[in-house]
C-alpha cells in the first residue's frame, strides 16, 4: 500500500509502446506547469485592494496605484501563458486508454482558454489609463461599449474554457489515475473562493487548492 496521499491507487499512466518524448520537454511542462499557480496567487496579492463593488469600483482601484496594478496583471498574464505551456505536456503524460481522451480533449480546451485569458489581461492596462486620464462615468462608458462587443464573446468562452475546463481536465486526470480523486475536484474550489472578495486568503488559498495541478506538474518533471 502506498502511503503517498497524493499518488493515487494506481500511479502507472505511462504504458509500454508509447511515443517517446523527449524529457526536457516533460520538464519544461511540468515546470511551466507548477508556475501557473505561484504566479496567479502573486498576482492576486498584488492586486490593489477595491473599495467598492461593481465596474466603477474596480477602475478606481486600477488607477489609485498603476504600478501595483501593472504588476498584477504582469503576473497573472504570465500565469495563464505558463497554463498554456504546461497543460499541453498532459497528452504525453497519459498513454493508457484509460482517461487518455478525456485528458487531450480538457487540455486543449483549457490551453485555448488559457491563451485567451492571457490576452484578456490586455483591459487592464488601458483601464488604468482610462482611470487616470478620463473621468469615473466616461471611463465606465467605454468599458461597456468594448464589453457590448465581440469581446464579451471572448471572455465568456475564456472563462468557459479555463475555470471550469481545469477542473474537468483534474478529474480526467484522476480518470487516467495520474491524480487522486479525492484531490481532484479542489481547482473547482480555487476559482470559486476569490469571488467572495476575500483579498489576501483567497490568494494564498488558491495553492493548495492546486494540489492536483501541483500533482501532475512534479510527475512531468519526473517523467
């Protein structure tokens, strides 16, 4: 019996007969892998803190400090590019039929999310811009206008494809025994509890929320 709590019954996801990859490629995905989550939870702490709720809320704290804004959305650009990276080595990782479907459909869709949440991190840039250079009602009206457009159509699938996509690829991976079960669901947890503005916590609680992440970044590496 195995006394690793986080390996799961059957950690044998790699068969013989499998296409050889090569290892650096294991390891640069498994390290891109793990820094997705280091890299959003420092995002977050960096993210200055909103006074009020709501669009107008937001942009005010945006532009009250435009280099720690900067620096957030530096950092959680970055995290979902490294997603983005990592995710992709998850194919490889499983070569059983067990899960092997479930874990290349989840990944690509979370990695095209991933790209786009990327890009959404764009607004916040000219939303800071915009807080400090237009007034509070003029900066809300452009706001809406570009949220009127395609790009709404854009975030939504964003999210669609990145929080809810990440913990349907945790549970194939789970599938694919790579991941316990009973670590598999968390990352579901990890996008629900910052929605209750709870600042720093909701950061630091997103690690071990990661857990499975973590998980399958250490056998990437390992591979």
């Amino acid at each position: 019996m195995t006394t690793d709590l986080f390996a799961p019954a059957d950690s044998t996801a790699v068969v013989e007969g499998a296409p050889r990859i090569p290892t650096a490629l294991f390891r640069f995905a498994g390290v891109a892998l793990a820094a997705f989550p280091l890299l959003f939870a420092s995002g977050m702490l960096a993210s200055p803190p909103q006074t009020e709720d709501g669009e107008a809320g937001y942009i005010a704290s945006l532009a009250a400090d435009p280099g720690l804004s900067l620096l957030s959305a530096n950092l959680l650009h970055y995290s979902w590019v490294a997603l983005a990276l990592g995710v992709v080595g998850l194919i490889g990782l499983v070569a059983s039929r067990r899960g092997r479907a479930w874990v290349a459909i989840a990944s690509v869709a979370v990695a095209v999310g991933a790209v786009q949440m990327s890009g959404l991190l764009l607004s916040d840039w000219f939303l800071v811009s915009a807080g400090n250079t237009l007034t509070l009602d003029q900066a809300l009206a452009m706001n809406a206008n570009a949220q009127e457009t395609t790009a709404m159509i854009w975030g939504m699938s964003a999210q669609l494809l990145t929080l809810v996509g990440l913990p349907v690829l945790t549970l194939g991976l789970a599938r694919a025994r790579v991941v316990s079960w009973w670590i598999a669901p968390l990352p579901l947890l990890a996008f629900i509890v910052p929605m209750f503005n709870l600042g720093a916590v909701a950061a630091i609680a997103f690690l071990p929320l990661m857990a499975p992440v973590f998980v399958a970044a250490l056998k990437l590496i390992r591979a």
